[in-house]
C-alpha cells in the first residue's frame, strides 16, 4: 500500500481519549481546508458534534457514540449498578435524539446499554470495564466490516469502470477503507484505477469537501461534478455503476443515504446503470417494514439560503424545506452490499437471510 493511500485509509477519524473520558475526533466541517481534532468531554458536546456533523457517517457515528457513552460512564460518580444503570439510560436517550435517521446511532447505543444490563447487580468497576471492551469491539468489528463490504463491492467493477458516488462514505465516514468508497481503495491498494465522479452533495458538499478529498489525496482519479450533472455524465457513457452509502435499510430493501440520492437512482436506472448500496448489517433495520416508515430529519433552513455563501443567496423570508435524507426505493436498487455478501431482489427474503443463524 502507497504511504498515500494508507495516509488516507487509515485515517484516525474517531478514538477514544488516552484518559478515556473524552472522545476525539476530526472535524469534518473543517475539511478539506483545515485538519482540526475536537476532545470531546461533556455530554452537550458529544451531542452537538453529532448533531452539526463534526462527526458525520453512520458507522462513524456509531463509533463516536459508544465511545462517548463509555467515556461519559467513566465519569460518573456513582457506586451504585442500579442508579448506575438509570443514569446511562437517560444519558444514552439523549445522544440518540442527536440525529433520528442514522440506525447505527440507536444500534450502538442499544448495543451499549445491552451491556449494562446483561451485568445488572455487578459492581460498576466490573460494568465499566464490559462497557469499554464493547465500544472497542464495536470500532475493531466496523474495520473488519468495512474490507469485508469493500471486497464485495469490488466484485461488482473492473478495471477502468467509471463510477459515480453521491455524499460520502469513504474512511472518514467509517472505518479504514469506508463502505461505498471501500472497493475504489481496495481497488487502488491491488493496482486497479477508476474514474470516479463525485456529487458534490448539496447543501453540506460532503462530496466536493469530503469524498473527492479522500479520493484525490489516495491517487485516485476523481472528477467532482454538480448534482445536477449526474445525467449528462451517465447519458455520456462515462458511468458504469453507482456506489452510495446508507443510514438506514428497511426491511424491503428500500434505503435511507443523503438527500439527493433517489435523484441518482432515478437516473441510473433511466440509463441502465446498476445501482448499488453499500453498507453494514448494523444498518439493516428489520423492525422497519419500508422507507415511509424511516423518519427523515429536518434540518436547518439557512444551510440552503447562507452557508458556504459570503453572503445569503436568497432573502431571509424564502421559505425552504432541506431534508437531511431521502428514501431510494427498493425496485431501484440492483444490489445492497453488506459484510456478509450481495444481497438481491426480492430484499424482504435476502436481508432477513442475512440475520438468520442457519443461513
């Protein structure tokens, strides 16, 4: 592996403090201009870096919150499991209201407090120690998901294939070698080369500040476009398959990922390209029968009329609605591909197969 692909690949996105006690992260509203590392100590601010997307990417965000619970844990002066145990309740309520669409927040979490519980009446030194066990697991278990997806998806291209991506989930957003970006990587490390194009992703340019950095910075061949250039560049015969992230996967297929993605799957399937999702099981949500019922998250107006702007672009009075996701639909979608394997039309028997333990 070049010094520059690991550079990039091996990205120390979220850790644990040296004090376990606090949480560090790159702040990735910061890029591609600046590389700043935040410590985050209080329970406000592991919210907000979640909230404003200082952390952004379902399995980051995972990461970062079990990280954070445990880190917060730590602080605690309590002895007692009991109170121990209603305490992390209410903490971890309020780190999964940070962002309501992203699974991985609420699986990690749920995954953390399990660990709670499953030691109810131990001393909390005992439960402290079971707790920081997990949330390393949970970091380790992500790395090894992200190259298992990576090799999956890299079955799905060749060499030279162009490929168009939408927001990001590169390293930055995962672990190592990302979902959606993970097979360009892998790719790159055995001497494949690719031609990628990179939507920008509005309001929030995750893939013009984030996607088309990692991917320039690893030697990669990118091409940031627009949004709305997606069709020119795939009615050109320039785009072979579409790779795209998800926060969450109903149980019929159909896929939360970054507003603007259903856009791209509309096209994709107009001009006969495959449409593929890239994500792990942790983002499957079998309680979840379809996309109506994925809440979306509402976010803040001025992130269309003012930011990045010297300026604001439209006067204050303009209405705006800037929904942070919306719903691919399953029919759309030619494959979802997981550390487990490729999964496949009819997706309400191919991903429950996937949580079978005979399967």
């Amino acid at each position: 592996m070049s010094a520059e692909l690991k550079q990039v690949t091996h990205i120390d996105n979220v850790r644990l403090g040296e004090d376990e006690k606090s949480v560090v992260i790159i702040d990735q509203t910061q890029l591609p201009n600046r590389t700043e590392y935040l410590t985050l100590r209080t329970a406000e601010e592991m919210y907000d870096a979640i909230k404003l997307l200082q952390v952004r990417g379902a399995p980051a965000i995972g990461i970062c919150a079990a990280y954070s619970i445990y880190a917060l844990a730590r602080q605690w002066e309590v002895q007692d499991s009991a109170a121990f145990a209603e305490k992390f309740h209410g903490q971890k309520e309020y780190l999964n209201s940070s962002r309501p669409t992203a699974v991985n927040l609420s699986w990690a979490l749920n995954r953390m407090e399990g660990v709670v519980a499953a030691n109810t009446g131990k001393p909390v030194t005992e439960i402290l120690d079971s707790l920081g066990k997990e949330c390393r697991a949970i970091h380790e278990e992500d790395i090894a998901m992200c190259r298992a997806i990576s090799e999956h998806g890299l079955s799905l291209i060749k060499e030279g294939d162009g490929i168009l991506t939408h927001c990001n989930a590169g390293p930055l957003a995962t672990s190592r070698y990302g979902t959606a970006l993970g097979p360009l990587f892998l790719g790159k490390e055995r001497g494949m080369n690719f031609r990628v194009f990179s939507d920008e992703t509005r309001p929030l340019l995750q893939g013009a500040r984030l996607t088309s950095y990692e991917l320039q910075k690893a030697g990669i061949d990118v091409t940031l476009i627009c949004d709305n250039m997606a069709s020119i560049v795939m009615k050109n015969g320039w785009v072979q398959a579409c790779f795209v992230g998800c926060d969450r996967v109903a149980a019929n297929g159909d896929a939360a990922n970054k507003i603007g993605t259903s856009g791209v799957a509309i096209l994709a399937k107009h001009y006969g390209i495959p449409f593929y999702v890239l994500g792990p099981t942790s983002t499957i949500d079998l309680n979840c029968p379809d996309g109506d019922h994925i809440p979306i998250e509402l976010r803040d107006p001025d992130e269309i009329r003012e930011k990045w702007y010297a300026e604001p672009m439209a006067l204050p009075e303009v209405k705006c609605y800037n929904p942070a996701f919306d719903v691919t639909d399953h029919t759309l979608i030619a494959g979802i591909v997981t550390e487990k394997g490729i999964c496949r039309a009819p997706y309400t028997e191919s991903l429950a197969a996937l949580f079978d333990e005979k399967h």
